[in-house]
C-alpha cells in the first residue's frame, strides 16, 4: 500500500490532502488487522515474535542476530481446514517455568526443565505453544476438536535474512524418483552449500545446520 499511494502523490499533487487521508486510513487498517505477540527465553538472550494475519509466522533473534527472519508456520488438515492460517486470536496466555525431570535412562540422574512459554490460542479450538530456552525454540500446534483428525501436511517455511552456508544431508541420493527418496537409511553424507544452492527437489535429513554470522550456528530437528 505504502509504494502504490507514493505513486499516486506524485502524480496528483492537487489531492494531496486527501491521499493522505486514505493512506492513514490505510495504515490504520493494517495494523489492527496485523497482531504480534513476544516472548524472551529465561535469560533473555532469545527473542521470538509471532506474527499473526493472514499467515502465522515466527522471527527468532538472538540478541541482535537474526536466528530466523518471518517464517510462516501452518498445519493442514483433511477438512481442509489450515490451522495457522488467517487465524483469530482469541487469548494469549504466558507461562515460566522450571522444574526437575527423573532421567534413569540417561547419563544424569535428573534434568533440569528451564524455559518460558506463550500460548496463542485461535478460535477453533486450537492454539500454537511456542516456548523458548536460553539456547533454543521449540514450538507446536494442539488442538482440543472432538473426535480425531487427520494431519494431511505441515508447513514450515524457515527463511534467513542472508545466504548462509549450510551442512545439510540429502536422502537416496541415486533415486530416481521423489517418491523412492522416503525409503532411505538415514546414512548419507553431508553436503555444504549456500542455502540458495540447495536442491529443492530432494528430502532432507535432519538435523540441518546453519552457519549464522558472529560465529553463531543454528540446528533445526523435529521431535
């Protein structure tokens, strides 16, 4: 909107009054029809922003790095219904917390639960949870539908703000179809390459690693 009424004000400059009228009404519009919610991690080092409009979308900053530039997030599912996607906010509630988990399974004998925790709860009865760690995100959609769903994809569209260098594995590398690349035994090599070099046409293994600048690196994994 901003560039189109620059445009129009040069053109016409005996109704600049009114151009600027319907620009602020414009801006007006945009901005309550835009919601943004924060959350820090515990030792505030970590930011995230939700963005919620017509897409949801997540930025993540680490102090005055750029962990994540607006990277939209969606769930689809078999109703067609897209949960993230021109959601309504109805509540946004916020939680700290840090607690003790028993681990006899692993190398320490109890681990330490340390994060904080924003809930963006959506009008169809589904919220996104998002929380921080001083070292990391992690996020989720819950849905409290009666009866089952079915999760047809999951959209996460990860974007950086530069063109960084990547180590990233690719599934089968040999199949010949993308089909055929499901079948693998997660054992390949990795390769290293801008993020605009990456073959958009094949699977990758997780994690992916991302060489940030200030010698600062991000893995992105799912669980």
């Amino acid at each position: 909107c901003c560039q189109f009424m620059i445009k129009i004000v040069s053109r016409m400059k005996r109704c600049k009054s009114n151009l600027i009228v319907i620009f602020l009404l414009l801006v007006s519009f945009t901005i309550q029809g835009q919601k943004s919610y924060n959350l820090f991690s515990p030792n505030e080092k970590l930011k995230a922003e939700i963005s919620v409009g017509e897409y949801t979308e997540i930025t993540l900053l680490h102090e005055e790095t750029i962990v994540l530039a607006p990277s939209a997030v969606s769930m689809i599912l078999q109703n067609g219904e897209v949960l993230g996607k021109e959601g309504e906010v109805l509540r946004v509630t916020k939680a700290s917390v840090d607690k003790v988990i028993p681990s006899p399974f692993y190398t320490k004998e109890e681990v330490r639960d340390v994060y904080n925790e924003v809930a963006i709860h959506y009008r169809g009865n589904y919220r996104l949870v998002l929380r921080l760690y001083d070292d990391g995100m992690a996020y989720r959609f819950e849905t409290n539908k009666r009866g089952s769903i079915t999760v047809v994809s999951e959209i996460a569209d990860y974007n950086f703000d530069n063109n960084y260098k990547v180590y990233a594995s690719y599934v089968n590398s040999t199949a010949p179809s993308f089909d055929e690349q499901f079948f693998n035994s997660f054992e390949n090599p990795y390769v290293v390459a801008p993020v605009t070099e990456l073959d958009n046409e094949r699977l990758l293994i997780l994690p992916v690693l991302v060489e940030l600048e200030e010698g600062k690196k991000t893995m992105h994994n799912r669980s």
